[in-house]
C-alpha cells in the first residue's frame, strides 16, 4: 500500500524500518517512550509533516493505515490477510539475509579503533562528529568508536552512541560505550586521553603532580598490555600534560616513545586567534608560530618566525604570499607585555562569555593535531606538540617537552631541527627545562648529597718512662752482651745499645677508638 502510494502521489514520501522479530518489543518500547504513543504490534506506523517537523502523529497497525489511506486518497488494498501473512515471512526471511551479509562485510571489514577518555565531556562531544565524517583519521579510513567513562557517566553515554549512529556515516562502523578500562584500550590503534585533571582549590603542586601521574600511569599499563603495539596516543586536558607524557612513555615499554605525544595545538591557536585580532587577518593566515616548554607550566611563545598571509597592507601577493608577523605588529611593547597576559586570560575570558567550557575551539584543535598526525601537515608549515626529546636544543634526552614539528602524511613527526637560536631563546629554553625538571623531581627526588663526617682530631700525649719500666730496660740480658767474633774482629753492637724513644700515646676524638702506641 504504501508503495503504491508513494508511487501515485508525488509528495508522499515512504520510509520503511525493518526490524528483526528479536529486536521488535525493545525498538516499539523505545519508540513509543520517546514520542508518547501507546502501541502494542507490528507494523507501527506514523505520519510525519516534513515541512513542520515535530514528532509525527500516530495512525497506528495494518487495520488503521488501510483506513486511513480510504479516508484520504480513496485507495484500498487487494490483498486478503493471508497473503499480508506470506509477504511478512518473505521479508523476514530477507532481513535475516540482509543482516547475515552486513555481519560478513563488517567482518571483512578492518576499522581503526579508536578511544576517547572522559567522553561524556562536552569536548569528546563535539569531537565525535568530525571522527564521524572522516576530518580526523581521513575518508577512506573506518572507525570503530569506544565511548569511555567511569560507571555513572555510562548511561548518558549510551545516548551519546545513540546520536554517533543517528548520524548516518558510512566511515562509523560501530560505537561501543564501556567503564572497563582494559575493554576500552583493547586492540586501539589511536587513544584520545580527554581526561581533566585540574589543580584543585588548597592542593599543592607536589600533590596535584602526584595525583596526575598516579592517574595516567593507571592507563599506560594497561595501554602497554592490551593496545595495538603501534598505537598512537595523545594527551590533552588539563593537568601536567608534559609531565603526564613522560610517565606514560616510562611505564608503556612496549609502545614506541614517539607514539606518546601531548596536546599544545590549543595554547598556538590562543595566540594565533589574539595576533589575527591585532592585525585584522583570518586566523588561519598565522602560520609557523612556536609554543617551546611545558604548555602547562613555563613555556615560551617564539614569534621571531610567524608569518602573516591575507595582510592588508601596502604589499600584495598571491595567497602563497606571507609578511614576517614581529614587522606587521612593530609594537614591542604589545609583544613583550601585553601579549603574555592576553594569552593567560584568553580561555578564561572566552569560558566567562560563554558561561560554559570552550569545547568547539577544544575539539577542533585535537581534530586538527590528529589530522595532521595521520595525513601531515601542510607543506611549508611547522606547528607546536610535545614529545620525547633526543637531545635537541639543548634539552635533555628523555624530557617531554614542546619543539617545532612538521608531520608526514605516513604517520610520524619530525622535530625541525635548523632553528637559529638567539642568546635571549637559548636562556628562556633552559628556563622552561628547569621548570619540567622541577616537575621530574617531584617524582623522582635527585639523590641528597652525603653528609661530611666529621674530621677526627687528634691528640698526642708525651709520657715519661716510669722509673721501673727504666730499670727493666736498662738491665743487661746475658745473651745480648757484646762479642767479638775470634777469627774477624768485627765488633756487633746490640739493638739494645741504641737510643730509646719515649713512649707515645696517641688519643683520637669522635668515631674513631682511642689507641696507644709505644715504641722504643
């Protein structure tokens, strides 16, 4: 009936819902909760305005849709109910087989799975979108979604799955939500720790480190037990990502370092967007600003490399044309003070506006980094991420920390190593190693250096011979008497006829034991 109709009436449109006789009481429950029906067998069917929107009006089963298609086309059905009977078993029949060959091609199928964290957040909320249509991981590349929360988020985010598959994209193979955590990493080729992680109102830095690194060192294990060996993973959130980093990378041995890297695209974007707003550019126009440090702590924003494309200014050029950024500001007092305290404020400011977090420019800038990551960046530009360093400028081997970095489309990041450093660069880089290092302490406490033991002093006491020890040693031994050896004349002298030293007694103070010597 429905068929014919749609086919008679060019504005009547059919959409038709095939549901498994095993799923039917479950999808008819939920259907009807949402839109306050009352209906209790198959087929159910509504109507629904297009142009008007709203939740559609019921009409009900087979009886009230042959009604209801009498009353207003004047159309009745030919068919008798045991012929309805046979083309109901017809079409179960091909929606077992429909089901059977989908199950065969998903089993073919080989999706990337990947993890978000902390995913009932507003943030991962808006992430899953662009993971969906393929801006992230790229679009020919499938996607298996775990949803991942602690027990009480879990139901919020079986709706959060409910709209990932509403969403009708052919790249997103599968959402699963789960709070056990060995299950969410299993087999990921890509983990997206989202999880915030703030220093609490009283709390020391010592006990917020502490308590951080307790945390993602929880998630490096298992990730090192359960996770694809070539995953990928990057920190983002609040909390001590640089030092988050270098936990994971110590406590993940089976997981390559360079896998292991930490979110600095959203402080380079903060910047990006207050020198657009300075100049009155598009703010995707700043390119190959630096973020060196520790995006959490000390770090240093190096400008001497920015430059600026689409700048109204006395010189035109192809979109390919940049200006250096430091001419076009030509304001150092704006750069060397104002500019700080801009960059501190500007989340804070855009939160206060909003009345809520910034989770769209958040989201982006992970989607960004991530896509980058997977099919590189854009020729001729570098941009800002933290990652293990092997020695370069300057840093030690081992520190996570943030350096220039270009990425190939094949999956790896390059540290851009030409740089020319100024005295003044130099200085502020050894000033944010000394910060992460502070960081690095906390964990792991240089060894204190060992206490001088005290200089033992000592003291020597001259002591007279008694008058007896005297006589005893004067007296002559019979078989020490002086000889003479008959055939050579050669006269021996006893030892006893040499000079005698005076007894010597030597005292020692503190650990040492007193101790007496004599010699004669």
């Amino acid at each position: 009936m429905g068929d014919k109709l749609s086919k008679n009436l060019p504005d009547f449109k059919l959409h038709k819902i095939v549901i498994h006789p095993d799923e039917w009481e479950k999808w008819l429950k939920d259907t009807c909760n949402d839109r306050g029906w009352t209906h209790k067998k198959s087929p159910l069917v509504w109507r629904e305005l297009i142009d008007r929107g709203g939740k559609g009006v019921l009409i009900g089963g087979a009886n009230e849709f042959q009604e209801y298609a009498h009353g207003y086309y004047g159309f009745q059905s030919e068919l008798i109910s045991e012929d309805m009977k046979l083309i109901s078993k017809e079409n179960l029949q091909c929606k077992i087989e429909i089901d059977k060959e989908e199950k065969e091609r998903k089993a073919l199928s080989n999706p990337l799975r990947v993890c978000i964290t902390n995913a009932s957040s507003p943030v991962a909320y808006s992430l899953i979108p662009r993971i969906a249509v393929g801006d992230v991981f790229g679009k020919n590349t499938e996607i298996s979604l775990t949803l991942f929360d602690s027990n009480k988020e879990v139901e919020g985010l079986q709706g959060v799955a409910m709209e990932a598959e509403d969403l009708a994209e052919g790249l997103l193979r599968e959402t699963v939500v789960t709070s056990d955590i060995k299950k969410a990493f299993r087999d990921c080729g890509a983990i997206i720790l989202m999880d915030e992680l703030p220093q609490k109102e009283g709390e020391s830095k010592n006990d917020w480190v502490k308590r951080s690194v307790k945390h993602f060192t929880t998630y490096a294990k298992v990730i090192n037990d359960v996770a694809k060996r070539n995953t990928k993973v990057i920190l983002t959130g609040k909390g001590p990502v640089n030092m988050n980093v270098y936990m994971m990378i110590k406590n993940a041995p089976n997981i390559p370092r360079q896998n292991f890297v930490g979110h600095v695209r959203l402080l380079e974007n903060h910047v990006k967007g207050i020198i657009a707003e300075k100049l009155k550019v598009n703010s995707a126009g700043v390119v190959d600003l630096i973020v060196w440090g520790n995006a959490s702590g000390e770090h240093y924003i190096d400008i001497n490399r920015c430059r600026v494309h689409g700048y109204d200014g006395a010189i035109w050029g192809p979109p390919s044309f940049s200006l250096p950024a430091p001419e076009m500001i030509w304001d150092k007092n704006w750069l060397e003070k104002e500019l700080p305290e801009m960059i501190k404020q500007r989340e804070q400011k855009i939160e206060e506006l909003l009345t809520h977090c910034s989770s769209m420019s958040q989201a982006d800038a992970v989607a960004t980094m991530l896509g980058h990551w997977w099919n590189g960046t854009p020729t001729g530009q570098m941009f800002s991420l933290a990652v293990c360093s092997e020695g370069w400028y300057g840093v030690p081997d081992g520190m996570v920390y943030s350096f220039p970095i270009t990425m190939h489309p094949k999956g790896y990041w390059c540290v851009v190593q030409d740089i020319d450093l100024s005295d003044e660069m130099k200085e502020k880089i050894q000033e944010t190693v000394k910060d992460l290092t502070s960081e690095y302490e906390i964990i792991y406490p240089p060894p204190k250096a060992p206490t001088p033991a005290a200089e033992a002093k000592v003291s020597v006491t001259f002591m007279e011979p008694s008058k007896d020890e005297e006589k005893t040693e004067n007296k002559p031994d019979e078989t020490q008497k002086q000889e003479k050896t008959e055939g050579e004349g050669q006269e021996i002298t006893n030892e006893s006829d040499e000079p005698k030293l005076e007894t010597i007694v030597e005292e020692k103070s503190g650990d040492s034991a007193s101790a007496t010597a004599e010699s004669s």
